[in-house]
C-alpha cells in the first residue's frame, strides 16, 4: 500500500468522487490557495508544485514538492487538456516563469 492510499483512507476517501473532491481540496488549501508562512505553499502552477523555484531560491533546496514524478507535470497537463473545452469562453491568465 503507497503513502497515498494510506493518506487517502485516513482521510475517508473511498470513493472516486470523494478521492477526487478531497484531492482537490488538498491541493487547493495547501498549494494553489494557501496563505504564505501559515503552513501552505505558494504554488500556484502544475511547474510550481513539481519544481517549487521559490523554495529553490529561498533556502537554496526544493521544498514543498507535491509531485516528485520526473514526468507529472507533463502528464497532469495532459489530463487537464482532455477537458480544456470547460474553460472555452473563459478568461485565463497564464503565470510564465522568468529566468536569469
């Protein structure tokens, strides 16, 4: 049994619904919303959870990985393009690293 599937029963996530709505207010609360210094990370892109660079920067080592598959963000972006047809019509505003 993986950490996941523990962490899933200990939260009562015994369903696909519940797994996927507890998932996601996971990661809302802690990564995409969350308040800085309050125990949350300020991730608020699938590059941001996978790599942290403001972790990166800060302490000089990355903190706070939600994703430690090599190939999450990819694969992650390629979940969420199957269902781009919910955001047509939408405003988007897109967050773009820069680099020295």
């Amino acid at each position: 049994m993986s950490d996941a599937s523990i962490y899933a029963a200990y939260k009562g996530w015994n369903t696909v619904a519940k797994a996927i709505e507890g998932g996601a207010e996971f990661i809302s609360s802690s990564y995409v919303n969350s308040e800085k210094l309050i125990g949350g990370y300020d991730q608020q892109t699938v590059y941001e959870m996978k790599w942290n660079p403001e972790g990166l920067v800060k302490y000089g080592y990355a903190t706070g990985e939600y994703a430690t598959s090599s190939t999450w963000a990819n694969s992650i972006a390629s979940i969420i393009k199957q269902y781009s047809d919910v955001f047509k019509g939408k405003h988007i505003s897109f967050i773009i690293p820069e680099y020295n």
